[in-house]
C-alpha cells in the first residue's frame, strides 16, 4: 500500500467554560480558557489526553472530551477510543475544536444547523511548553458563525443573500456555479471565468475596468466550496447596461425550479416561463421553458438510461415489502430491458378470495417519456363499480409478444380463478387470449364494435341520422338477453339496412352479444374502467421507470387506504353507483303492474303489455336481467316494491357493503425506498465490478441497459386521441355524392 503523509491539526482546546449557540448562530463559549495543541495522526489517544490536560494543569481522570465537526459547528462527536481519534482526523482537514468536561457536566443545547467559524483574537505566548500555543481567556473570544448559505430562492428580493461574502461555504461546485449565475441575473450584469478548475475558481466582470471580482477554492479533496475573496462593487455607465443581456442554459434554468418540480410535479412549462420571467423581466419560449424541465428532472432522478438498472432492485424490494407480489422483469442477451411486470399481494388477495367479480377489463395506452413504451393493464370492479388495479406491465409495444406474456403471468396471478376478458379487439391482444385462456372467456368492447360498425354504415352511404338510429339497434342488440330479443332487434335493423343487419351476424356473436355469451359478464359492455385506469395513471405516463414503479405503488396505497376508510362510513348497504342503478329501476317500474302467484312469486305487466315471471327466491326474473347484471330489473323492482321485502337484500352480494369491506381489507404494506441509489449515482458496470462501489444496489444485481428506441422527429405527443368515431360526421364528396372522400380527391370519372 502506498505511504500517506501523516496529517497534523491544530487542536482549540477548551476548558472550564460553556457551549452556547445564540439565536442569531453566534456561537460562545462563556468563562474558561483556550488552548492551541499541535496533534499528528498516529500518536495513541492516551497520549493525547494527557497532552491537552498537561496544557491545562488538570487531572485526565474524570474527564469527558469531544470534539465537533469540520461541515457542522454544532455537531459533537464524543473522543472515547481509537477508532473516535481516528475519525478526529478523517472529519477535519487543518483544526478541529476540543471541549475538556467533567463527566455530567450540564450544557445549554446546541441547535443543528451548519456554520462556519472565524476565530479573532489569538495571541502567541513565548513561554508555553514546546508544541502548546497559550490563548487569550475564552472569555474574551468570540467565534463568529456565518451561516451555511445554499441556493436560496431565486425572487429578486433575496438577491443579496445569495452571495454574503468571504468564508461563504456551498456544499458542491455545482452549487456554488449556480448560485453566481443567480447572482449576477439578479443584479444585472455578466461575469467570466478567469479559473475554472475544480479546485480554484476567479471570476470577474465582463465590463472592462469593473473592479467586480470573486475568488473560492475546494475545502482540501472534499466538495465543499468556501469563497475566499469578494469584491461587490460595478463601475458600468449606461451603455453596458444597456449592452446587458442575461444568458442561462436550460440546464441552469432547470437546477432553478427542481425544488418546485420536486413539490409539485405537474409544474407545468407555462408555470416556469411565468415564475422566470416574474424573477428576471425575461420570458421564455415554449421550447426553453420545456427543455428547462426536462434538464430540471434529469437532475432530480439522473439520467433516464441509468434508471433500468434499479429495476431489479425496485421488483425484489416489492416482493419483500409487499406479501405474495409478483414482480418479474425480462431483458434482451445483450441485457437491455425488455419487459416488467408487477401485482400486488393484497390485490392478488383480495381477487383469489373470490372478494371481487370475475371480469377484468384488459387496455393499452402509451408512455411518454423519454423511451416511450406501452403500459398493459388488467382492472378489476370494486362493489361500488368503482376501479380496483390488479395488474400493469411495461412492454415495447403491442405486439403478440408482449400481450402474451402479460397474459401468462396475469394467469399466474389469477391462480386458476375463471374469468371474463373485456378487450378492445387488439388483433394481438385476441390471439394472446385464445392461447392462453382460451376465446370463450373474451368479451369484446361494445364502444369499439359500435364504432367498426359506423364506419361500415357510412361506407354504405347512411347519413348522420339513419346511423344514429342503426347504432342505437345495435345497443338493442347487444343487450338483448335472449335469443328471442335478439332476433327481434335484428329484424328492425334489416328493416334499416340488409347489409347491417349482415355485419351484425356475421362478427362474432358470442364475443359482444349478451344472448349468446356463454359466462355472466355482469353487463360490462365496455372497457370504460381501463379508461380510467389510464387516466389514473396520467401524471406517471411522463416519468422514467422507477418513478413510475413508485409513484403507482404510492397511488395504489393511497387508493386502497381512502377506500377502506370510506367503506366504513357507508349509510346504505350498497354504495353510490349500485343505489344510482336501483333508483332508476325503481323510476322505471312504476310504469309497471303486478299480480301475486304466491308470497315470493310475481307477474309484472310492463307498459307494453307484456308478461314477466317474477321470484325473489332464488333472484330470478325471466328477463334475465337481474341474474346478469346482479341489480333488480325494473320487473323485480315492481315485485319487490310489493313483497315487503328490502330491495337492497335482493342486491346481489357481490354488490354489497360487506364484498366492499372485504376487499380493502387488504390495504397495502409500505415500500421502504430510503436506502434506494439514484440512477446518477450509478457509474459503469466494469467500474462498480472493479472497484466495489456500494451504491445501494448490489454489484451482483444484473445491470440493465436501456431498450433501444427509434424517436420519432420533432416534439413527442403527450395527450392521447380517444377512438370515438362514431359521433364524428361522415366526409360526402360533392362532386360524385359518395363518402368517404372529398372534391379534391375523388378519383371518379366526370359524368358526361
């Protein structure tokens, strides 16, 4: 091992006095005496006891010594053995102060907060033993403390606090840069580097003959930056001032508004551009002010390539946090990330136990970060109808791939439980489905199927209020509970259209129409509720990866914990949307007249005179109604209204308040991330195996590159485009009278 030059530190040893931190940061110390001791490292801590003592003509035994810290004034670490003389000089670079007590001697507190010293008032004492230099009475010395000055904010009222003059410490040179850019917008005027190496830094003012000048330097090898010289004065006439221009990069700007970002992360552009111009009669482009927040989060999470190497470390953190989590992750042979998965153990739980209804409404939507991607997710319905996340995945796209390794590890997850898979009819996502659970359990998304067939109707040339009438027997169609009601909505839409009324059965049945799906689908015709998972998940759609891994296992605790408490406050055995649900029927069946056949046993005659059985004992109603959506129909609504029995008893349980409590029973454990590395502090692979860097993250865990992606040119969209074609108007060509084109393109032959 290579020889280091032993360091030697000049001790202020205390004695007889008290420790006291003013209001203001003036630190004191009342009464007693001050010595100087020159102490070298390697010398054994006994030694240096007595030394100190022998300075003072005191006893060593009994007494306690401690000594504070280079970065914090206020901080005291106890001098008790070797290993506390050692750490003596690894915490201090030149001098350090040493306080001699009687063991229980009683102090005022002393306040954490960080200062900085400027020792007056020592004088030399030519007859003091050799290596001992003899002070003035502490009584008479006053240390004086500047306070640590860090960016301050950046309004500028606050501009001359920014810079406060010699002895300044900033805990980074970045820190420093920033706060002299800060500076010198404030005030109006321009600077150059005359010195800009790591260790010395001399800046001036760009006007020529400006007497303007600063100069600071590293604290020894460590980061700290102390100013060493400061001169605040400016000789500008009025042409310089008016020659002034302020200069930031987006970078600079970014470092301004992190801490804003950091509170509040949808601090939009607009928000930056009105807060800097607010701060420097400056404003920005849209493209700066974007840029600047784009810079202001790469320095809040560092680089977004690095974060896929905390991948690993994110999914094992969960399945230790969280019991019975699955979250799993796959990468490229060359090790670039591919595809994560992640479930939850409480609502793993909560689905396995059978809490919730067997459908899950299966959806896509985009990221847009910097690597872009897709989010898969699988939702389930809470009793209310309300939204319960079960399971999200991070793939490249929507391809086979990817959907079909969602679906397999979402069957893992679902542990053999029978399903219904509402989809929106992705061509990849309909054949992942039949090769993993099989097509009959696919149930397809009447918006998505409404709007396939208005583009069909207006190919055939039906006008706006035609289709509009056609789409609304299709709804008829495809709630139709019976083969019956089905044929007989068929027959008007053939009285439309013959070619609709062909569309209709000739696309799959028994994927979209309730008469001929063989599962109970609890009349979840859309996939409305993946809607609102996107839309959950919105503000995590810009982030990295690990952000968004966090920030949805944050909102998923949140959610799941407002429920639970919210469930309890429930006055109705059934929640908002259910008791929504049976008013209407309710309103509805009033239309309605019964007669008895027995106590629990009706006929209902609806207003088109109608017949319908009725039996509240087993919940059955031979329009089928109640048995699949689980609310009593307008049919049993009029039975029930005249049974004397409680129409929230015939609400089925799935529905009820106690399915309800039993599902945010299982409240979510915390995900302690206080020991997780940031993707900056990350360094090569061959650097952390090299030189055992201990980043938080395990040199062993397999470090995961970044996928590759082709951007696309100019600024990437951020908002999606919601597929509801079919209330858009149908383009009619005006030359030929066909849709589907307009004037300019039509391609048919001119009529002679």
């Amino acid at each position: 091992m290579e020889n280091r030059e032993k360091k030697t530190l000049t001790s202020f040893c205390y004695w007889g006095g008290e420790r006291k931190v003013n209001a203001n940061g003036t630190f004191l110390y009342n009464g007693g005496m001050c010595v100087a001791v020159l102490v070298e490292e390697g010398s054994e801590v006994n030694e240096f006891r007595e030394k100190v003592c022998g300075a003072f003509n005191i006893n060593v035994e009994g007494k306690m010594f401690f000594y504070n810290i280079k970065r914090d004034k206020t901080k005291y670490v106890t001098l008790k053995d070797g290993n506390g003389y050692k750490m003596l000089f690894h915490l201090n670079e030149d001098d350090v102060d040493l306080f001699v007590e009687d063991i229980g001697q009683n102090n005022d507190p002393i306040r954490d907060t960080a200062y900085i010293s400027t020792r007056e008032s020592m004088v030399t004492d030519n007859i003091s033993s050799p290596g001992v230099i003899v002070a003035l009475p502490s009584s008479q010395v006053t240390e004086t403390f500047t306070p640590e000055m860090g960016l301050v904010p950046y309004l500028p009222d606050n501009a001359n606090e920014i810079l406060t003059g010699k002895g300044q410490l900033f805990e980074s040179p970045d820190l420093f840069k920033q706060a002299v850019l800060l500076f010198a917008a404030s005030n109006k005027f321009s600077f150059t580097y005359l010195d800009n190496s790591r260790a010395y830094y001399r800046l001036v003012c760009k006007v020529s003959g400006c007497p303007w000048k600063l100069t600071a330097k590293c604290e020894g090898s460590s980061d700290l930056v102390r100013v060493i010289m400061f001169r605040n004065d400016h000789l500008h006439n009025a042409e310089d001032a008016s020659n002034y221009k302020l200069t930031f990069r987006s970078k600079q700007v970014g470092l301004l508004f992190k801490n804003q970002i950091v509170d509040k992360p949808e601090y939009l552009p607009r928000d930056i551009c009105k807060d800097f111009e607010h701060a420097f009669q400056c404003r920005l482009n849209y493209s700066q002010r974007w840029r600047a927040k784009e810079k202001a989060k790469e320095a809040i999470t560092g680089p977004p390539s690095m974060t896929f190497h905390l991948v690993p470390w994110m999914c094992q953190r969960l399945v230790e946090a969280i019991p019975s989590t699955r979250a799993i992750w796959t990468s490229t042979d060359e090790g670039k990330f591919k595809q994560l998965f992640v479930s939850y153990g409480c609502s793993i739980a909560a689905f396995r136990s059978g809490y919730a209804r067997p459908v899950l409404k299966l959806d896509a939507c985009f990221l847009t970060g910097y690597y872009r991607g897709h989010v898969l997710s699988a939702s389930a319905h809470d009793a209310d109808d309300g939204l319960y996340p079960l399971a999200y995945a991070i793939v490249s796209s929507e391809n086979d791939e990817d959907w079909f390794w969602f679906l397999v590890n979402l069957k893992e997850v679902l542990g053999g439980c029978q399903v219904v898979l509402v989809t929106d009819r992705n061509p990849s996502l309909l054949n992942s489905i039949i090769k993993v659970f099989g097509g009959d359990c696919n149930a397809w998304c009447l918006r998505h199927l409404k709007e396939n067939f208005s583009k069909f109707a207006s190919s055939k040339g039906l006008k706006a209020e035609r289709r509009n009438t056609a789409l609304k027997v299709v709804n008829d169609v495809a709630y139709a509970r019976t083969e019956d009601s089905f044929k007989y909505h068929l027959g008007k839409l053939y009285g439309i259209s013959p070619d609709l009324s062909k569309w209709v059965e000739n696309n799959n049945l028994k994927h979209w129409c309730n008469a001929f799906f063989p599962y109970k689908r609890w009349d979840k015709m859309y996939t409305n509720l993946a809607e609102c998972f996107n839309s959950w998940i919105l503000p995590l759609r810009d982030l990295d990866i690990i952000q968004f891994m966090t920030g949805h296992a944050s909102k998923t605790t949140e959610l799941l914990l407002r429920k639970h408490n919210e469930v309890r406050k429930w006055k109705l055995p059934v929640g908002k949307e259910i008791e929504k649900e049976i008013k209407k029927s309710q309103e509805y069946a009033r239309k309605f007249t019964h007669r008895n056949s027995s106590p629990t046993e009706f006929i209902v005659t609806n207003d088109a005179r109608r017949l319908y059985a009725v039996k509240l004992i087993p919940r059955h109603c031979s329009c089928l109604a109640w048995q699949m959506s689980g609310i009593p129909y307008a049919h049993a609504a009029r039975a029930i209204q005249s049974s004397g029995f409680s129409i929230y008893d015939m609400v089925d349980p799935f529905l009820k308040k106690e399915m309800q409590m039993a599902i945010y029973d299982n409240t979510m454990s915390p995900v302690p991330l206080h020991d997780m590395a940031t993707a900056s502090s990350f360094l090569a692979v061959n650097d952390l195996n090299d030189n055992n860097v201990n980043n938080g993250v395990s040199c062993n865990d397999p470090f995961l590159h970044p996928p590759v992606v082709k951007r696309p040119a100019g600024r990437l969209k951020k908002r999606r485009i919601e597929s509801q074609t079919q209330d858009k108007g149908t383009v009619f060509c005006s030359r030929c009278r066909e849709p589907g084109h307009n004037r300019s393109t039509c391609q048919s032959a001119i009529p002679g």
